[in-house]
C-alpha cells in the first residue's frame, strides 16, 4: 500500500478478530515505529507486546477502575458512564495490546513515543491491520499496579499504548474538518 493510501484510509479500529497477528508481523510493526524521528536521536521507546488474554482483560478492569475512582483525566462525564459499564472493554477485546514507553526523561519523551505510535499505526494500516491508540488506559499503566501487571520497569513512562489486530469488518476512515491553515508568502 501506498503511504498516502494509509495515511488517507487509517482509522481507529474498535472490533477485532480473536486471533493475533504473527510475531514477524509485530517484529515488523516495532521496526516501523522506531524508525520515527526523535529528540536527539535517543531512540528512547521501548515495546511491550501483550497478547495474553487474561492480562488484558485485567488491565481493562485495572484501567476501569482506576480511572472511576480517581479520575486522573479531565473527561466528559458520559465517558466516566461508558467505563463504569461492565461490558466495556477499554481494548474492545483487541487480541494485543503494543505499550510504548520511554526510558528516558525529558522534554520530548511525548513525541517521540507518539511520533512511533502513529509510524506504528500506519504500518498496520499497511498490511490491513487495525489499531487504536487508547489513552483511557494510560494512567492506569502509569501507576504501580499498572505496571506491575505491564511487567513495565521503574525508569520507563508509558506513552502510547496501542491496540492493535486483524479488524473484524471493513471500516472506513473517521471524518475530518476542512484544513485550518494560514499562509504568509
Ligand atoms: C492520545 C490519544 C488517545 C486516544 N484514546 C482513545 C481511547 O482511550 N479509546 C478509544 O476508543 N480511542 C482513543 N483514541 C482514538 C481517537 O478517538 C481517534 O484517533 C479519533 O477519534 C480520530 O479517529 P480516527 O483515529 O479513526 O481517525 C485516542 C487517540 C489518541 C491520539
């Protein structure tokens, strides 16, 4: 495919098939993603690659959770109603779940993680994979429990956990405003 193609047909996937894609396919997507640009070419992402069934529904209860009881985010009240909701799964029961965390500190940690989420997404739009970015569970991945169960080290700040899977029916990409732009010539 095409860039432009996947750049133009990429979408937020929130139903998948059971089944996970193959290790060379995540192998691939890793390798995609580190080859984003970065803040002084630190290269500061690391991978968590999850496809254990149980530990993510785990984590989606955890995030759940976390997220009604101490509301870390500022969000619309119906999102807090969708996430006391027991059937809502915060990774639509995606098959994996890619955390990538940042084992650096700094000013430019954020964009270096979400530069290689989104080199992330676009290789699996490539291949006819879905994604979806889910910050809801961030937070949650942030805090001891989170990631104790993300198996995430101390000096790593998860920035950009993916879903990603085969998609359980043809979608279509989400709708967008016109550009706003402003030329000066
Ligand atoms: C930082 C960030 C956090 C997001 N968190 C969630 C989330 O928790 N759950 C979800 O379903 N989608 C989440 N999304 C996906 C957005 O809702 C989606 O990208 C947006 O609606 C545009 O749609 P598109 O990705 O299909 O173009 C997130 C996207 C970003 C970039």
């Amino acid at each position: 495919m095409e860039l432009l193609d996947a750049i133009n047909l990429r979408h937020s996937t929130r139903a998948y098939l059971t089944d996970a894609p193959s290790k060379e396919i995540f192998e691939g997507l890793m390798a995609a993603a580190a080859r984003a640009p970065c803040a002084f070419n630190r290269q500061p992402w690391r991978f968590t690659v999850i496809v254990n069934r149980d530990l993510l529904d785990a984590i989606s209860v955890g995030a759940k959770s976390y997220m009604t009881r101490a509301r870390p985010l500022d969000l619309p009240e119906s999102l807090y109603q969708k996430l006391s909701d027991p059937a809502f799964h915060v990774f639509y029961r995606a098959p994996a779940l890619i955390v990538i965390s940042a084992a650096a500190q700094g000013p430019w940690i954020e964009a270096d993680g979400a530069l290689a989420a989104a080199n992330l997404m676009l290789a699996a739009q490539a291949q006819g994979l879905g994604s979806c970015w889910i910050g809801l569970s961030q937070p949650f991945l942030a805090t001891p429990a989170g990631r104790a169960l993300a198996q995430l080290p101390e000096n790593e700040t998860p920035v950009a956990p993916v879903i990603v899977g085969w998609p359980a029916q043809t979608g279509t990409p989400t709708p967008r405003q016109p550009v706003v732009a402003r030329w000066i010539i």
